[in-house]
C-alpha cells in the first residue's frame, strides 16, 4: 500500500506575517476547500508511503523585533530563566542597607527584634562603647584604671583610630557578607547556561559579590528572590523575605534586529510518514543579529534608579561563644575555632571583618606611665596583628598574646548579646525599606549587550518562539544549499516546546544520524559544518540514494530518494522495516 503526503501549511510564525504584511494577494470568488487536518495513521510494518518534502525561505532583513514587558510575561517561565542578561553587582544595595540600618530612627529601632537592634549596635561599636568584660582585654580594664585613663582611651590606640571612630566600617560589613553569605550559596556562585565541551553541567560562574540577572528577573520583578536564595543543601540562605526589587518599568520593551529566513524547515514525521515543520530561527542564531550594527539590540524603559520596597537579610549565628585565638599559627590567622566555621556564620563574618580590619592599623607599641612617671605597661601591634601587652612594676597580669582580630571577634560576640540574649538565639534578621539598588541603567545595558553578543546560544529558544513554528514532531528535515539537497537528523533543540517551555517528549533517539544498512552499522552522515551547521547528523541526497535511519521509539525505516518534483523539493519513498 502506497500513500502520498504532501504540506498543507507554511506554517510561518508572526515575524514572517509582519514582514509581508502589505504584500499583494489575488482573490477569487471560487471557494477554498480547507486543508484536511485528520492525522494520518501510523504506518505499518513493510509499508511504503511517499513524501515530498519543499525547501521554504523567506529573508528577514533588519526586522525590528520589539518585545514589551507584556509579551515577554506571555512566554514561558523556562525559557526567560534562560536568557541571561547580566551578573547584577549587589555591592551598593547591601552597603545602603547597612547605611540604611545605621541611620533607622528611635521608632524604627524599637520596632527590630533584639538581634536585630544588637547588630545595629554591633555597627556602631566605637571604643568608647566597646564592651570588654568576658574577653581577653578584660584585663585592660584594671590596667587602665591604674594609669588613670579610660579603658576606651588603650582600646582605640590599639586599633589606630579615635574614642568615638567605628570598629568595623560599613563598606568592609558589606564586602564580607557579600563574599561569605552571598558568595558562598550555590545560586549566587552559578548560573544556568548553554551546555558545551567547557560546561558539560550547563553551569557557569556568577561575577564575585553578584547575582545573575535573567530575563525571567525582567518580568518578575525578582518575585521568586526568597526561594532562590533561601535555604539550599546545607546553606540557610541570606534572604528570608523580598518585595518588590524592580529593575525595569511597565514601558519596558526589548528590541533587536533580526535578520533571518523567517520560514521553517519541512521534515518527515516517520510514525506516520506526515509532512512536519521544524523552526528555523535557532539554526541560524549565529547569524540572526548583525553584532557589527551598535544598535542590533536596544533596551527601553529600565527603572532609573532601581528600588527593593522590602528586603529580609538573615545572618545564621552559632550556638556556642566562640573564643579568639591564642596562637601565631597559621601565621596571620591564628587557632581560633571560628576559621572552622562555615562562612555564613556570624561568628566566622565578624573575625574576617576583624582581619580585614587589623590589616589596616600599622605596627606601633603604646606605652603607658604611673603618676610617678614609672612605665606601667605597653601595648604593641606587630605589622601582621599579632598583639603582645607588656606590664611592669607588679602592676598586674596582661592579656594574652593573641591576634587584632581575636580581640575583636571576642568583643562582638559579647556586644551581640546584649540585654542577656542567650548564645545561640541572635541569628539576625534585617528587615529594610525602600533601598536604592545601586545600578547604573545605561551600564547594565552596555553588559547585557555584550554578554549576548559573546553567547549568542543563550538566545536560541528565545528567538525560536519569535516565529513559534515548529508543528509536529519531525525525525529529520530537507535543507537545500546552494545547488545540493540535504537531509538533516533533528537534534534536541528541535524537539517541540508545550506551553511551559518543556520539551513535549523526550530526545529518545538511539541511534541519531543515517545509515548506508539496515543494521544501522555503517553511518553515512557526519556533524561536519554545513552552512553553518555543526551540531546536526547530517547526509547529502540524490535521487537514487537509499539511507537507513532509526526513529525514537526504535523502529526502523528505509528512505530512497525519487526523482526531484521541482528544484527545492525533495521525493521520498518511506518503508518501515520493523
């Protein structure tokens, strides 16, 4: 039994109707008979059915494809998550939150919870209001008072500074939690992307002290922030709570030029020998932008000075006081418990910080007198922070040499349960409003650009849906090249896309690619370039040529190659050998 099937659709998309959209078309008065739409039934074992195959093409010449916020939140989630724009540097948000938190009035002090309102004190530690009971300076304390100076006074000129300077500066806060908390949760350290010989997992590095920003982010307003960067495996996550975190406006659109065979390719649907349609624009997405042309892409409407309306920063602290260190080695670092922590951890934030800080006071040695003019006892910092009190005259017993930032870390934690705050019960929540992003609009821009422009795969699905034409379920496709006919053997990326953005079935195919047997032994086709290809099986055809190829439900088909009906078609004789 022998059955001919023939297209009975273009199948062009709404860039292809766009572009042709005055174009001139003959009426008639006769009527139309439309397209039987019935599926053909699957072929049998042993049958043949013939199928002509035509090589369509439309060229698409600088076609402006405007895309506003409303089309893009009519697209599905999985694609947009997809389409990575740029690493969004979140350093000027958390250094305005800090500043933020610092500056909160009376009120809105009183309305933070007490671990909270300590790490706002915690910000605003000075020497003067530094807290030394149940530390190693402890001691200092009595040693001051018998020189008659305030102990405030032999803190500050341990760190360098005045009475009433900050211990630990905002923009140091920052960087620390940006690099501990934020840089260690798996979210902010990769990024989904395409999957290549450098990238088998499909997952690349986020720039440090950023998040990735994806089209998805465009559309959502960050709607999903809480859940991305919450708890993962063993990280807590660094945010309980986000609101409102707006990057662009409602007249947001994004364009690009496009230049492309807007038409799709035509292919055989082998379990039932039909004409199926494959989209075009992916194939070509090496060439769909002109990159040479400055404005190839354009983005219109992103928010002047971005804004989170709510932001719910948490820190993790952990159960037991940790003690600062009383060793040299590691040289610079010391034997405090608090290097073993993980890096989330309030207690390993605040010691990093410390050594930060302690990498700012230069060696010096203080020395202190009795009223008689007798030397009581001095204090030196080595230029790596290590720290060693010297007493005289049975004055008393000096703290123990340790490092800067084993003193610090000591303080903190002490001054982080005040009010009788138990050990273990401060993990901090920070509740802010209305913070200033940080992000340079024009600047963000300029990255998206150019991240594009060096990855143009990641707008493959994306500009696939422009065209939106792949119908059917193709097992490989007819592409003419100059004078020559090929067959090509479809790829995962062709598989069609339901309205989620999933693949509607599995890339099931064994044995990808054409046979010169029936035993599948002997591969005739290769992945070498043609026009531009270099992802797809593919085989050069004539009329007379027989080819052997397997389906994804493991049947296998015999194709012979008739006589050309025309010069951009292709005649098959279909057998279904098993």
């Amino acid at each position: 039994m022998r059955r001919r099937q023939a297209e009975s659709s273009l199948g062009w998309g709404p860039v292809v109707l766009t572009a042709v959209v005055g174009m001139t078309v003959g009426c008639s008065d006769q009527a139309v008979p439309l397209p039987d739409d019935t599926p053909a039934a699957a072929i049998g074992v042993g049958e043949t059915r013939e199928l002509d195959l035509r090589y369509l093409a439309l060229d698409v010449e600088g076609f402006d494809n405007r895309l506003t916020l409303e089309d893009l939140r009519a697209m599905p989630r999985s694609i947009l998550a997809d389409v990575w724009l740029a690493d969004l540097d979140i350093t000027p948000l958390m250094v305005n939150a800090l500043e933020q938190l610092r500056t909160l009035t009376p009120e809105q002090v009183a309305e933070l919870g007490p671990a909270a309102q300590n790490m706002r004190t915690l910000l605003l530690m000075t020497p003067d209001n530094a807290n030394l009971e149940g530390t190693q300076l402890e001691e200092l304390i009595g040693l001051s008072s018998s020189v008659n100076i305030a102990p405030a006074r032999a803190l500050a000129n341990l760190l360098g500074v005045g009475i009433t300077d900050d211990f630990i500066l905002a923009q140091i806060v920052a960087e620390v939690m940006l690099s501990n908390v934020v840089g260690s949760h798996p979210n902010a350290q990769w990024r989904r992307g395409i999957v290549d010989d450098e990238h088998p997992d499909g997952l690349y590095p986020v720039a440090d002290n950023s998040i990735p920003l994806t089209l998805a982010d465009v559309v959502t307003n960050f709607e999903d922030m809480a859940q991305r960067f919450g708890p993962v495996d063993e990280h807590p996550g660094f945010v309980a709570a986000a609101r409102g975190l707006t990057v662009v406006e409602e007249d947001f659109v994004m364009s690009t030029k496009v230049n492309a065979n807007a038409l799709p390719f035509k292919g055989a649907d082998l379990s039932n020998v039909s004409v199926a349609s494959i989209n075009s624009v992916g194939s070509q997405i090496e060439t769909v932008h002109d990159y040479a042309d400055p404005e190839w892409m354009d983005i219109e409407g992103l928010a002047p000075s971005p804004r989170v309306e709510e932001l719910t920063f948490t820190v993790e602290e952990n159960d037991a006081f940790i003690p600062g260190g009383s060793a040299e080695q590691p040289p610079s670092q010391g034997d405090s418990p608090a290097w073993d922590l993980p890096p989330w951890q309030f207690e390993r934030l605040i010691v990093d910080m410390a050594r930060d800080v302690a990498g700012q006071v230069p060696a010096h040695c203080d020395t202190y007198e009795l009223a008689t003019g007798a030397e009581a006892f001095n204090a030196c910092v080595r230029d790596d922070g290590w720290v060693e009190m010297t007493t005289f005259n049975d004055l008393g017993n000096p703290p123990a040499p340790s490092y800067l930032h084993d003193l610090i870390l000591e303080i903190a934690q002490v001054r982080l349960h005040d009010g009788g705050l138990a050990e273990g019960a401060a993990d901090v929540a920070l509740s802010l409003r209305d913070v200033e992003v940080g992000v340079d609009p024009e600047a963000l821009i300029e990255q998206t650009r150019a991240n594009l422009e060096q990855n143009p795969e990641a707008l493959r699905e994306f500009a696939s849906l422009i065209t939106n034409s792949t119908v059917g379920d193709a097992d490989f496709y007819y592409v003419r090249v100059g004078t020559e006919d090929w067959l090509f053997f479809v790829d995962a990326n062709d598989v069609r896309l339901d309205d989620q953005g999933q693949p509607v079935r599995d890339y099931g195919y064994q044995s990808p690619g054409f046979f010169s047997d029936p035993q599948l032994s002997s591969k005739v086709s290769t992945t070498d370039e043609v026009d531009g290809d270099v992802t797809h099986e593919k085989v050069r055809v004539a009329p007379g040529d027989v080819v052997y190829v397997r389906d994804d439900e493991g049947r296998r088909f015999e194709i012979q190659v008739s006589e050309k009906p025309s010069r951009s078609w292709v005649s098959l004789s279909v057998t279904r050998l098993d």
